[in-house]
C-alpha cells in the first residue's frame, strides 16, 4: 500500500496541531485577608458570541472560575489592550474588556469583578488566542478590599456561538416521562 506524500502531510499536522490540545489559563491573586497567594492553572475555552459582537473567555477548575469578556471594535483585528471597566449595565465601551472571578475561600464563595486593569490578546485562529491580564477586583461583600489578580492564557480555540446570551428554556418531563408541551414555538 503507498500513501501519497500530501496524504502522510496531513496527518503529520494534524497530530501536531495545537488547536487540537484544549488551551490553558494560570491565574494567581492575593487571599483577602492572608498573606497568601492563590495560584491554579485551569482548561480554558473561548466563544465568540454573534450577537453582541463579544469573545467569552472562560475557565474553571472545581469551584472555581475565571471568566473575561473582550468587547472589540471590530471582529475581524480582536488583538491588542483591552481596558478591563466596572460591569454598569448594557453599554459597553469599545474596546473593553469585563473579568469576573469566582473563588470558594476559607469560610464563603467569593464572588469579585474587575473594575480596573488591562487585558492584553495575541495569536489568532491556527495556533489559537493567547493573552495576559492585571486586574484589581473588588468585591460585592468586601467593598474596601481590593485583590490583585494576574492571568496568562494561552492555546485558547475559539468556537462561534449564536446563542451566547440567549436564555435556556427547561421543559419539565410529564408523570410518564416524556417532554411536555411548553406552549413555545
């Protein structure tokens, strides 16, 4: 049996494709409270949503979660600084970016936002999105206390996503089992 040389190609790149390794994010702050720092290294995906014009970041290891949201000017040159704003409501600034972290702590889920910082993306679509950020966050509970967070990700794929922000709708099983009429078309 031959092979041709542009069929034994393909499978060599494909072997060595990095877009076929999931992409990773480490991440380290300071524990409110402690003099302690925080380190993790998570699986992180990507998706961009359609609609909103929006690349969600996202990455979780157990209880916790390190979420970035890219607002850029345009779609098509995603790459550069993204100025990491307090959440406010629907208006986004363009380019801007959005971090939330949740984290379980000694005794509470620590729930924090960005309200300052920078995230800075590179790469592209062949070897996947790459970045870093430095962020304050700042917490619904602690309103004083202000933690410092540091993130670098890296092989990260991005997937189209038509339904970012649509809400899920649950259809609750009838006493037989079977799916009942939810009255939505």
């Amino acid at each position: 049996m031959t092979r041709s040389p542009l069929g034994l190609l393909a499978l060599l790149l494909a072997g060595c494709n990095p877009l076929s390794k999931s992409g990773t994010l480490s991440a380290h702050w300071t524990v409110p409270g402690d003099t302690a720092v925080a380190s993790l290294s998570m699986p992180v995906t990507g998706r961009w949503c359609v609609g909103p014009s929006r690349l969600d970041i996202r990455a979780a290891s157990g209880d916790t979660g390190l979420g970035i949201a890219l607002y850029p000017s345009d779609s098509s040159a995603m790459a550069g600084t993204y100025t990491v704003l307090a959440p406010d409501g629907q208006l986004q600034v363009r380019p801007s970016a959005g971090v939330a972290l949740r984290w379980v702590g000694k005794v509470l889920v620590q729930g924090l936002w960005g309200d300052s910082g920078t995230v800075t993306l590179s790469g592209g679509p062949v070897r996947g999105l790459s970045g870093s950020g430095a962020v304050s966050l700042v917490s619904g509970q602690e309103q004083d206390s202000v933690i410092a967070l540091a993130f670098e990700f890296r092989g990260v794929r991005v997937q189209n996503d038509t339904l970012c922000d649509q809400p899920e709708v649950e259809v609750p099983p009838d006493s037989n089992g079977t799916l009942t009429d939810d009255g939505v078309d």
